[in-house]
C-alpha cells in the first residue's frame, strides 16, 4: 500500500509506535527521501520506553521524532496485550539493509557516523560492496564531543547524503539527531546502536533460531554478561504494562 495522510500509531506510556509493516515503513521513507522531507526514525524497543519515562528530555526527543518503529519485541507484545496491536516487528538492523536495496534504484547518497574508526571503516566498505549502486559519501567515527558538533554537522551538509546512519548509543544517538535534524536536512536519519559492528564483522547477530524465538536480547546478554544492568528494564517494562494494562495506550 502508498501510505498517506499521518503514520497510523499506538501510543505506550506516551510515545507513539508505527503500526505499519516493514515493507510500508521503507514507502514511507522512500517518499521522505524523494520529497526531501527530513524525518527523524527511531528504532525503539522497551528499554528506551523505560529510559524516557524516567528522563523527559528522552521523553521530548521521541514524541517529537517524525517515525518511532517497534524494533523490540516487548514493544510488540505491549501493543498486542494492551489490544492496540502493530502490524510486525521492524528491526533498525533489516530497515537499514532495506532502506539500502530500495535506495539502489535511486543511487542514494549515504553517510555512516559512529562506532570506532576502524569498525566505520570496515561497515563502509562491505556496504558498498552489498550495495553497488549505492553511494556512501562520507563516513566519520563516534569519537567527537559537543565542541566538534558543528564541524561534523557541516561536513554532512556539505555532501547533502540522502540517508545518515547514526550509532553512538541511544542515549547519545537519538537526542543528537534530535538536536540537529533541522540544521542537517538529511531526509532519512536513523539511529542504528550497534549495527556497524554487525555489519563491520566486529560481532555476531544473534543466530536465526534466537531470532525466530524472539529471543535476540537474550542472546546479547550470553554473549555480553554486562549488560545484565540494562537487561533488568525488559521485565520491569513488561510488569509495569501488565499493571496498566487499561492506561498504557491512553496515554498521551
């Protein structure tokens, strides 16, 4: 289907969700790209929902962004059990490669920031090689502080890329997009975590059958012990929708 008119969306804890399909998100943005509308996509999952409840500039940052997709699981299930259900699961990681093969047929320009500069280096390279017809037009690291912002920020305008694939993090990744969508006007700007070490061969995705079971997170947490802490917010999320059931779409 030709998406028109407003995303349809659900709304958890105040931060609205698209409802449409993988292949609906990449019309949408396909039309961004052409009309040259900058749209700022989030890829959100029940961590940054718990992250934004507790900070309100997150809050701030993901209600004002022009697409929030259910990238994880928990997402999904929340719309599903409070009966607002979205259409599918859409993974940054999948939405970055198909944004891509769609941007083939329109040689789209590419910039990759973030991650360290060997790991960028290596992501642009195997891109390019996945994606001939593709153009990446400049890439830089993660590695810069508030005072090369604008240095960075200009570099971006100066090769005016169709689509910036940002990972730094997400609680860096997202408010900075935030800060700079207007004064960058990339059509498509979406904050990928860590794709680029996945794409670069830095590290492995998770292995078909923990992807089919929906288990990907739990994979993350074998393989990087450490990150426990952060792990803990995907049970309080789903124990604090199954107590506000009634309220958590209503919220706005």
């Amino acid at each position: 289907m030709n998406q028109t008119g407003p995303i349809p969306t659900v709304s958890i804890y105040g931060i609205p969700f698209s409802k449409l399909t993988m292949k609906e998100t990449v019309d949408v943005l396909r039309e961004a790209v052409l009309t040259k509308q900058p749209h700022q996509v989030i890829t959100a999952n029940p961590i940054m929902v718990m992250a934004a409840l507790e900070n309100p500039a997150m809050m701030k940052v993901m209600q004002s962004a022009e697409m929030i997709v259910p990238d994880g699981t928990g997402v999904v299930w929340a719309a599903n059990y409070c009966g607002e259900p979205v259409a599918e699961r859409v993974p940054g990681f999948e939405l970055l490669h198909e944004l891509l093969r769609v941007g083939e047929n329109y040689r789209w320009g590419v910039y990759l920031l973030g991650s360290t500069p060997e790991v960028i280096q290596e992501t642009a390279v195997r891109l390019q090689e996945q994606y001939p017809a593709i153009r990446i037009v400049g890439y830089r690291d993660g590695y810069f502080g508030p005072a090369e912002d604008e240095q960075v920020v200009a570099s971006i305008r100066e090769v005016s890329p169709d689509l910036l694939f940002v990972a730094r993090g997400a609680d860096t990744q997202e408010p900075w997009i935030h800060k700079y969508k207007d004064t960058l006007q990339v059509p498509v700007t979406m904050g990928v975590g860590g794709s680029f070490d996945v794409i670069s061969g830095r590290t492995k995705r998770a292995p078909k059958v923990f992807q089919k079971l929906r288990l990907e997170w739990f994979y993350r947490l074998l393989r990087e012990p450490s990150r426990a802490g952060r792990m803990l917010a995907l049970p309080k999320f789903a124990i604090k929708v199954m107590r506000d059931k009634e309220n958590v779409t209503k919220v706005r």
